[in-house]
C-alpha cells in the first residue's frame, strides 16, 4: 500500500473511466434502448475524456495503484483545477484544456473530417449529460445524435492511441 500525494500532468485514469462508459454506450446501442439512455453514457464518457486533460491532477491518499485486465486507476481522492460549478458543459471544460493539448486534439479531428468544428460541437452538445440524465426535469431535450457522440468518443481514442497520454508522465 502507498500512503503519499502524486501529481500528474493529465488525468489517464480518468480517460479510462471514460472508456468504460463509452464501451456501456455502445451496448446500449445495440439493445436499442431509448436515446436519453445512451446519451447519458455518451455524454459521460465525452465529459470525462475532456475532464481527463483539463490540467494537472493531485491525487491525495493515495491507497493503492490497481490494474485490471483492461484498465489502471489510483484508489484515493483527487481535485482538478476546474471550475467546480460547470463540471458538466463540454463547452467550459473545452476551455480549461491547456493549448498542447488542444492542439493535438483539433488536429486529430479534422483528419476525421467533420464539417462542425471541434469547439462548435462541444458547445452545441454542453447540456446534454445535464439534459439526458435528469430528464424527468428537462423534457428530453438534449442536441446530440448518437453519430455526434461515435464521432467524439473516436476522436478520444485517437488521440489516445496516437500517443496522447503518456504512462511514463505519472
């Protein structure tokens, strides 16, 4: 067991958590479920894959570092520096990602050649995790189809693949 504080540049095991909600999306596609649900689970894995490079993480208490089969995570607590206020738009956690990475990411994204610009498209669905998840409130009004959200989760795992977090950093 580590009993310790570490920083780290971006968030990895937060990009994997967003992973396992992008992969429970595209289940519940399959099952053809109502689209708020999918949504849901869309909008969560796109808000944590933009959480995951927002900036420098402290990782407190930390207990342990585990590994699964597929992914690795710290077991403690954690704080970003994010305005804790708007966690949920995509728009203002698009904001906070620092310019390196950015750049990177609005490269992957037009090489997917998509008419809507990166920006646009985080701001047009930034209600949508809110929208989606307490629906009973909202009336179902969310903005993204299920091809705006394959296209973001594939944008992330480019750039996950292209080398943009590195395991070395942490």
């Amino acid at each position: 067991m580590i009993h310790k504080t570490t920083t780290i540049p971006f968030s990895y095991p937060t990009f994997n958590h967003g992973l396992a909600y992008a992969e429970s999306y595209d289940l519940l596609k399959k099952f053809e479920l109502p689209l708020y649900v999918i949504v849901t689970n869309g909008a969560l894995a796109i808000e944590l894959f933009l959480k995951s490079l927002t900036g420098n993480y402290v990782i407190r208490d930390v207990v342990e570092k585990v590994y699964t089969s597929d992914y690795e995570f710290f077991v403690g607590t954690s704080t970003q520096g994010v305005d804790r206020k708007s966690t949920h738009l995509f728009s203002k956690l698009y904001k906070n990602i620092p310019e390196e990475y950015l750049s990177k990411l609005t490269s992957i994204w037009k090489t997917l050649e998509i008419q809507e610009c990166l920006k646009d498209r985080l701001e047009r669905l930034s209600y949508d995790f809110v929208n989606s998840r307490y629906c009973d409130e909202t009336g179902n009004k969310f903005n993204g189809s299920v091809q705006d959200y394959d296209e973001l989760i594939e944008l992330f795992k480019l750039y996950e693949s292209s080398g943009g977090y590195s395991a070395d950093s942490y």
